[in-house]
C-alpha cells in the first residue's frame, strides 16, 4: 500500500509573521484496496511571501489519470507538473486569463505526448485547480475530481462533475430514479484533459474567503466511497492532517476500488480573508434604456398629438397606448439586462451541490461499527495493536458519545480507526503483494 503524505503552513517572510499561519494544508494520495498502480496526482504551490501571493495566489490541484496505466500515471503527473509551470509564466496581472491558458496548455501539450507514442494514445486526465487570490477563490476544473468549500457545518461542491450522470440530470432528459437506481454508470466521464486537441475548462468564482474557510480537493476514490455529508462531518470535526488520513482509511475500509486521493487548506486569521468586493462591471456593461423602444414611445406620443389636433380621438388613444406599451417594455428589458449583467461578473454556476454536515451520533455509530469490523479482522488476521490505548481512547469515545460531544467522539474514534489501519498497512507490507480482503 503506497500513500504519499504532505503537510505545511506557508513559508514565512519571517519566523513571526502572521503570514506564516496563514494557511495551512495536508494532502496524501493512496493506491487503494484493489488497484496496483496509483494514477492520481496532487500539487501543493504555495507563494512565499505576501507580494507573490497577491500576484499569483497559492495554487492546488487534483489530477486523476485514465488510460493503460503507465499513461494514466503520465496524463495526471503531466497536469499537476505543466499548470503551476505554465501559469507562473504566463501571469502578467491576470491570474484568471493566466490559469485558464495554463490549463489549456497542459491540455494540449498530454494530447501531443498521447498521439507521438502510441503506448500513450488517448490518455487523459481530469484536473481540479483551485486558486487562492486576494480576490476569492478561482477555480479551473475538467472532470469529475472535485472541489469542495466547508463553511461553519455547510459542505458546498463548488464544481460540476463533467460525468453522465451529472450531465444527463443537468440536461433534465432522465428522472431522478433512474439515476439513483445506478441505470447510468458513475464512471463515465464526458471531459478530461488530453484525449483531444482543445478542451473546455469550467471556470468558477472568486468565491471570497472568510477566516475558517476549508477546501477540499479529491479524486472520485474519495467522493466514490464517502457522501458529501461524511465529507463535511470529518473536514469539520478533524485537524487537518487527521481529516486527510480519517477519509483515505474509511474509503479504503469501504473497499477502496480506486485511487484516492485529499487535499484539503484552511484560512486561518485575516491574512487571506477577502476585503475587496467583486469590481463593478465596466460603463459599457451597466444597464442603460434601450434606445429602440424609446425611439418607438416617442414617435407614438408625438402621432397621438398630431392626431389628437385633427381630431382622430380613437387613433389618438390608439397611439398613447402604444407609446405607454413601448416605455413598458423598454423599462422591463432594461431590468432584464440588470440582472444578467450582476451575473457576468461571476464565473460558472457553483456552487453546485450543498451539504449540511453536523456531526452526530449517527455518523458516530457508523465509525464504531467500522472499528468494531476491523478489530474483529485484526484479531482473525493475527495483526498486532496496543489494545491499552486503543481501548482507552474508544473510552473517551464513548464518554464524549454519552455527553452528547460527537465531534470530540469522532475526534476520538478517528484516532482508533487511524492507528489500527496503520497497524494494518504494516501487516500488509509485510505480507508484500498479497492483498487484504476487508
Ligand atoms: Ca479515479
């Protein structure tokens, strides 16, 4: 079992900073039960100091690749080296133009290296990059990786799933039973990275950032196997680090099909959070009357003058009507025009998905029945544990359970579940290539 861990806060300016605290974030990405190679690929691009996060913003991504392995692994690793390379490049004070063009580029260069050997032909990747500027966060996604945002107990996807699924239930064409009885498969993507020469990257925000804020990147071995609301409740409820090893083991304990992969970062004091709000629209972007139908309600007005002076009382009526019919209308497309215009100064539809994630006894009793599975396993398995401290941590489970505390139980049982799948791993890297069956 390879799992690849990494955890930071920003590098500081100096040891003292508030700049250093700032944000902080931890990732891994794990094999999983059943695969034998790991094609997802994660980056973590932090700004050094305060100047170049104004410019550039801190930079993650989440990449999963497709295709005969070896080019599944080239796809994802190509993404996540090619975008912070190309968008340092290319940002000359837009970072959004700059991201997309970056993304648009590792897109073209995997499609070059797919069609020059044919070992590789085809490979694709889906990619989710989240930006975070001075502005909000940014986002540039392909795929069905995603992105989320916990707020207080709210999970929001703030991605759309570039699947079937999610496709087919956007267009409207298919009834939700049909998509919850797994008529359509999960699996199937309708966009990445690589298999064609151009592709259309969604982009989403700024969505401002608030001191607390969390986000989330993950491959679909993650939100395959856990629902956005165990998701939340673990994001919530878990230190960083922890929250990253807590949903890896459980989607592993749930029979890890896939690759998975987290990354998760947290806005942590006034450093990062957003003061400016979104810019105004441009003069030319502002609602003005359109001159059309003003055009039209004068020249009514001045026909039913003329043709109230020579009398034509009913042509006259006629022609207010109209006139007082065309300042109407006019005003109502002028209305019209101000609300599409508010929505041009955001990018995308996100967030597209929300979760209220409160922790609560009955995800509390999810983990102890999945600790209580996997102790029995152990026993069976002759894998050795510190039973003491196991046993007085699910203890303190139980206490804070009792309580009514379920974050602090699922904080305490997280541990437990933690321990003994690391306990588990070496078992299993012992045994080498013979692979446990949960
Ligand atoms: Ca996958």
């Amino acid at each position: 079992m390879n799992s690849k861990v990494t955890s930071s806060s920003t590098r500081s300016e100096s040891p003292n900073s508030p700049w250093r605290t700032a944000l902080a974030t931890s990732a891994a990405t794990d094999v999983g039960m059943r695969r034998s190679a790991n094609q997802d690929s994660y980056c973590i691009t932090l700004a050094d100091d305060r100047e170049k996060w104004e410019r550039s913003g801190h930079l993650l991504i989440v990449a999963d690749g497709m295709g005969a392995h070896a080019a599944g692994e080239l796809a994802s690793r190509l993404s996540v080296d090619l975008i912070p390379h190309h968008y340092a490049k290319l940002n000359r004070g837009d970072p959004i133009g700059a991201i997309l063009q970056a993304v648009e580029e590792a897109n073209s260069e995997i499609y070059r290296r797919g069609q020059a050997n044919p070992e590789f032909r085809g490979m694709g990747t889906t990619t989710s990059a989240l930006l975070l500027l001075p502005a909000g966060a940014i986002l540039a996604h392909v795929g069905d990786s995603r992105i989320y945002r916990l707020r207080g107990q709210t999970l929001e996807q703030l991605t759309f799933d570039h699947s079937l699924v999610w496709e087919m239930r956007a267009s409207g064409e298919v009834g939700e039973e049909m998509l919850r009885n797994n008529a359509v498969p999960k699996n199937v993507i309708t966009r990445s990275l690589g298999p064609n020469p151009n592709v259309q990257v969604d982009l989403e925000g700024p969505f401002p950032l608030q001191n607390g804020d969390r986000f989330l990147l993950c491959s679909d071995g993650l939100s395959g196997q856990l629902t956005d609301e165990e998701i939340g409740i673990l994001l919530g409820s878990l230190d960083l680090d922890m929250a990253v090893r807590a949903m890896i083991d459980l989607a592993n304990l749930r029979g890890g099909p896939d690759n998975i992969t987290v990354a998760v970062a947290e806005i942590r004091g006034d450093e990062l959070v957003t003061k400016s709000v979104l810019p105004t629209p441009p003069p030319e972007d502002r609602p003005s009357y359109p001159i059309g139908f003003g055009i039209a309600g004068v020249v009514c007005a001045l026909a039913a003058v003329v043709l109230l002076m020579v009398k034509q009382i009913p042509l006259a009526a006629v022609s207010v009507a109209a006139a007082f019919v065309a300042g109407i209308s006019g005003w109502i497309k002028m209305m019209k025009f101000d609300s599409s215009g508010d929505r041009s100064a955001r990018l995308g539809r996100g967030p597209h998905r929300k979760a209220q994630c409160k922790p609560s006894a009955d995800f509390v009793k999810q983990i102890t029945g999945v600790i209580q599975e996997l102790q029995e396993w152990m026993v069976e398995s002759g894998v050795q544990v510190d039973q003491r401290e196991l046993d007085a941590a699910i203890a303190l489970g139980q206490r804070e359970t009792a309580a009514r505390n379920y974050k602090q139980a699922i904080q305490h049982y997280c541990e437990v579940l933690t321990a003994m799948m690391r306990n588990a791993r070496v078992k299993a890297d012992d045994r080498d290539d013979e692979s446990i069956d949960y």
